[in-house]
C-alpha cells in the first residue's frame, strides 16, 4: 500500500478515535481524553496534520449533535482546540518535560472553557462573570482530567503513535 494512503489512513483512524471516545464519555461532564489525544497528535503528527484532525473532528463532531448550524457551539470549539494545538506545537519545541505537558493540559482546560464562555453567555443571555463563576467546577474538572491523562497516557501513546508512525512512513 501506498505510504501516502497509510498515512492518510492513520490520521483518519486517529480523528475517529478522537470522535468515538467523546462519545463514550458524554454522561461524564468534562471528563475526556480529547486534549490528551489532540496533545498527543500534535506530538506526533505536527501542527498541519493535528489541524486537519480538528477540522475534521469539530465538524463531524457538530453534524453528530444536530450543532452544525449554531455557530456559538461550533465556532469556540474550533477557535479552542485549533489555538490549543498551535501551543501546544510551541510548547514541545522549547520542553521535553511531561510535568510542563501535563500543567499545560491544566490551563489548556480552562482555556477551552473560557473561549466558551462568551459565546454561551451571549447566547443564554447572562452577564459573563456568573457565567464563569458558574463554570469554574467544568473548568476544574476538565483541568485536572487534562492533568491526570497527561502525566499517566501521554508517554505510552506517544510512543505507540510515533512507532505507529514511522512503520507508516516506510
């Protein structure tokens, strides 16, 4: 097969497991492994590549929820996660240290929730700050999700993906 094909192949497989484990964990609220998964395919893929996932995962991920027409659901999602790519792909250039992975994957939480928030407050039509003080145990929640599956699967996925990767590319 074609390594161009393999490649496309994984990355599709990637933005489906992205998909699939939301999902799963919907009757959880906050607690996923979409910034785990999103950190660990900017780790591997690079920028470019991890961006195309997100398209393609916000997207689909809308069309699922009947969203695709509401551009406050759809819109912070993609300016959040494509923004959390783009620093996490900074971050890796300057620190090989899962401590730094997993304190970024903290912040990234509160920052995916503070995207949100001017968009849901426009929308329900309350001021911003009981929005975000009403969101602060979200934000917590997702913070320390992030925390936790960062320091505990960031290592072996990475290196499973990246092997993964590379047996791809040859």
């Amino acid at each position: 097969m074609n390594n161009h094909v393999k490649e496309i192949s994984l990355l599709a497989i990637s933005t489906s497991i992205l998909i699939v484990q939301e999902y799963v964990l919907q009757f959880l609220p906050n607690i996923q492994l979409t910034t785990l998964l999103i950190l660990v395919y900017t780790y591997v893929f690079g920028l470019k590549k991890t961006s195309m996932i997100v398209l393609v995962h916000v997207f689909i991920d809308n069309l699922l929820l009947g969203s695709i027409g509401m551009i406050h659901v759809w819109l912070p999602m993609l300016l959040a996660w494509l923004l959390i790519t783009f620093l996490f792909s900074l971050l890796i250039k300057k620190s090989h240290n899962l401590l730094v992975y997993a304190f970024s994957a903290y912040l990234f939480g509160h920052l995916y929730g503070l995207i949100f928030a001017p968009f849901q407050a426009l929308l329900l039509n309350v001021p911003m700050t009981p929005y975000l003080i009403a969101d602060i145990p979200f934000q917590l929640i997702m913070g320390i999700t992030n925390f936790l599956t960062i320091l505990w699967f960031f290592p072996v996925l990475s290196k499973f993906l990246s092997d993964l990767y590379k047996h791809y590319q040859h």
